[in-house]
C-alpha cells in the first residue's frame, strides 16, 4: 500500500494520456481504490492544479464541498489547497469531514513542490485500529458505541494560517449572517453557541466510533477523531451525555494509530487517491516550501 501505477511506455506519461486510460477504464480504477485502500499515480506529467483538475475530472466522480477547520484556499475549478496551517504542526490522523453527515468517499492529493525535508502524509489502515481496540478495550469500545460521542470545536469569525485550525466560521458556513450560519450547521448535524469574542463554538452529538461501509468485506472502521479532539486547546471528545472518555482508553488508542500508520513520501508530480472511507491520514511537519492541492469527491 499505496497500489503504484507508473507510465506503462515512456512516450505515453503526459497530461492527455493519462486522463485518456483514466476515462477508459474507470470502473477497473474505482475498483482498485477499494481494493487497496490507496493508489498513488508516479511518472506522469502533472504540474500544476489545472493538470490536476483534469485527471481529477477523468474519474467522474461527483465534487463535494470542504467542511472543516483547515484554513484552505480554492486554486482553479475542483482544487484547492491542503491545510495551510504551519508546516511546523503535525496534522493528526483522521478521515477527512469525519465529523459531517456527509463525507467524501475519495480524498485525492497532488504534490506541486514536496518540501526537502519531512512533510510526509502518513495513513492508517481504519479497521485495524478498530481490531486492536476490541481486543485490548473491548467492554468500553461497545460502551461508546453505544452511548455515542459529543465533540465541541471552536473556530474564530475569519480565516488564519497561524493555526492549522484557523479556518473561520464565515468561510466555513459561506455567510456573515449569524442565523443563516445557524441553519447551515443545523443541515450538518451541528449546534453553535456564540462566543464573547465574535467566534463560534460549534457542537456535534451524537457520533459513532466505528463504521461499517458497502464493498469493504465487512470491516469495521474506527470512524471518529477522538484522539485528535480530545483535551485539545480548541476543541474536546467526550461521550454523548459529557461523561469523559477514560484517558488509558484515549492514550493506547494514539500509539495503536501510529504503530499501524504507513510513512508516505511525496515526489513531484505525485497524485495519490485514498479511500476515505477506509484510511485514516495525516500530514508529518516539513521544512517549507511544501505544496499539495486537494480534490474531495463523493
């Protein structure tokens, strides 16, 4: 993991080509992000987020729209940039819009300039956390399940980068307007209560630990960002009815991630598609500069 494809003829690895095999067997495509969970395309001559939005618009996959705390910045069409957060931060693992009713089912990243040193992108595969969880935790992995979890986040009124959660509640929700934000986040399942500082706190309850997807051989993914929330600074993961998840819990879950997790290297020109529903990802902090565009997709 990742699935490696590379120009099959070295006459064929520009732009046109390569959209064109993808146009014409999508279905073999599709089948083997599912299959391997990751397909990472190295070789071809994808330089920037135009070349990028055309081998994105090949698979045909319908776009969905980014909703989350990363401060991001649209490029052209379907792309935009990667969390621009400091590159000093350790972006935690997570399924991407884990927390929204609904979730890209494929989360493709391009790689424009990979920074000299670091930056890498490390995935988990989600069900085998979900495995050593049961095994280790299994009375209090049904608990939670049972009883669902709560997760609080606070965002500021505008975009900053000074933060890799600096994405403000007006670009989030696409308004100013404080009621019609209401309404927005009401349509994805969340709550907000204003803050004294012109931010919002937004809430979101009651959420699973682990889900099960079509076409995944029944595995049972660890679908939450508990340990990515928990105890932080600006947000915080608790059951459901506020009880505080045991801490043990909390901490054995954060080194079973990282002992499963697959240290992926960026070269230039890379695109790299991930099953969302099925990978955990994350972003190891680099030396700048570092560039990589996104694309998120139903």
């Amino acid at each position: 993991m990742p699935l490696v494809l590379e120009p099959a003829d070295p006459e064929k690895k520009g732009v046109e080509s390569l959209v064109e095999a993808l146009e014409n067997n999508k279905e073999w495509f599709d089948q083997m992000i599912t299959k391997n969970s990751a397909v990472l395309l190295r070789g071809f001559d994808v330089d920037n987020a135009v070349n990028f939005n055309d081998v994105v618009e090949a698979c045909d996959w319908e776009d969905i729209r980014y909703v989350g705390p990363a401060p991001r910045t649209h490029i052209h069409k379907r792309i935009w940039t990667a969390n621009e957060g400091p590159l000093s931060e350790f972006i935690y693992y997570h399924h991407e819009m884990v927390l929204i009713k609904e979730f890209p089912k494929k989360v493709i990243l391009f790689c424009e300039i990979p920074p000299p040193e670091g930056g890498e992108t490390p995935f988990v595969p989600s069900f085998k956390v979900t495995e050593k969880m049961l095994k280790e935790f299994p009375e209090e992995v049904e608990e939670i399940e049972k009883r669902g979890l709560m997760y609080s986040f606070s965002a500021p009124t505008r975009n900053t980068t000074a933060s890799m959660r600096g994405r403000g509640w007006e670009d989030a929700f696409a308004t100013s307007d404080k009621q019609e934000a209401e309404r927005r986040a009401y349509a994805l399942g969340m709550e907000i209560e204003w803050l004294a500082d012109g931010g919002a706190k937004t809430i979101l309850r009651p959420r699973a630990l682990t889900r099960v997807f079509e076409g995944r051989n029944g595995r049972r993914m660890w679908f939450n960002t508990v340990v990515g929330m928990h105890g932080k600074e600006q947000s915080s993961a608790t059951m459901a009815d506020g009880t505080e998840l045991p801490l043990k819990f909390v901490k054995r879950c954060e080194e079973i991630i990282e002992e499963e997790s697959i240290q992926f290297k960026w070269q230039k020109g890379d695109v790299a598609f991930f099953d969302n529903w099925a990978l955990l990802h994350g972003r190891r902090p680099s030396l700048p500069p570092r560039k990589v565009l996104v694309a998120t997709c139903k």
